[in-house]
C-alpha cells in the first residue's frame, strides 16, 4: 500500500514539475533544453504506474513463494505424524497378534460365534452358552464357551428389551407372558433383571 501512495505521488510531482517547466519556458521563451526537461518528468510520471505493475507482480510471486515454502513444510510435518501413526498401529497389531497366538483357536472361534449370537440374535448370556456347547448347536467346549462368555461385548439388557419387542410385535404377547418367556429355561434364558428392564421399556 505503501509503495502505490509513494508512485502516485511522485507521478503527479513529475507531472506538475513537467507542467511548470513547460509553462516557464513558455513565458520566458528558453531554449530546448527545458523542454527537454519537461518531456523528461513527463515520461517518468507517466511509467509510474507501469512500475508500480512490475512491483506488484513481483511481490505476488514472493508471496506465492513463500505460501509454497510454507505449505510443504506442513506437509512435511504431516507426513512424519502419518509415519508416527502408522508405526504406533503396526505395534499394537502386532503386540495383539502375538498375546491372541497364546490363546488357543478354538476359544477365539467360541468367540466370534458368540458374539454374532449376541449381536445378530439377540440372545442371552445363557443361551449362547448352551448355543456354543450344545452337540446339536456349535458343539465348543465347556472352557472355550465360557471363554467367549466373559469376552463378549453386549449390553444384555438391551437384547432382552429387543427380544421382548420382537415378541410384543410379532406375536402380539401380554406383558407378563413375554416376562416368562424371557426368563423360562426353555425360552430365552435371561434373568430377571434383565427381563424386568425389558418389560418396563416395552412400549405401552
């Protein structure tokens, strides 16, 4: 801004010392020098705006530099925290593969069916217990079903609550018929607790 005021400036005092040069050796009829003269800060008051564009032009492209220098630092940064990133996931995959290789495969197998169970189904804790064991279900081993059991993440309540809908809605059951049925050791093995929040979020 500073540098545009200072060529607007000096092109109007060229301009006016132009002018008052001619007018003086007009009046007093000088030789050509000082038309000379006059064509002289004529001319560079008027390729002071030019200047001024050449400037302008210059300090866009420093500025556009510097924008560049700037950018690729910070994506050089970046960069290094992706790598950093990377690295911290890689560890962790691998120090999860090594404590999941001293667990025996059959338990993570017990594992993974139960958690589809729990999530896809909606079963009980007890249930999928008997789902995992059971010689007409998954047939796992006592240990690894209880291994799965204390490793699975479900919120139990919730799945009797969504048992205890399919039931109002699907079978158009009472209350107190569906609190059996979730609770019955030959219906959905839930407790009563479990059972009990169910019955009291079911809609009315």
């Amino acid at each position: 801004m500073e540098s545009i005021v200072s060529k607007v400036v000096g092109m109007v005092g060229a301009l006016a010392i132009a002018y008052l040069i001619y007018r003086y050796n007009k009046n007093h009829k000088r030789t050509k020098l000082l038309y000379a003269l006059a064509g002289l800060f004529l001319i560079s008051g008027l390729c002071a705006p030019f200047m001024q564009t050449v400037d302008s032009n210059q300090e866009a492209k420093e500025s556009s530099i510097s924008e560049k220098s700037s950018s690729s630092e910070k994506r050089k940064i970046e960069e290094s925290k992706n790598k950093k990133i990377v690295k911290e996931v890689s560890k962790a995959a691998k120090s999860s593969e090594s404590s999941s290789k001293k667990i025996p495969r059959e338990y993570v197998s017990a594992l993974i069916k139960g958690q589809e169970y729990a999530d896809k189904m909606y079963m009980s804790k007890k249930a999928i217990y008997d789902q995992l064991t059971s010689d007409s279900g998954e047939k796992f081993s006592s240990d690894a079903a209880n291994y799965a059991i204390a490793n699975i993440k479900a919120n139990w309540n919730k799945n009797a609550l969504q048992k205890a809908k399919d039931y109002q809605e699907e079978q158009n059951m009472s209350p107190d018929a569906i609190y059996d049925q979730l609770t019955s050791d030959s219906g959905e093995q839930f407790t009563p607790d479990e059972a009990n929040y169910a019955i009291q979020h079911l809609n009315k």
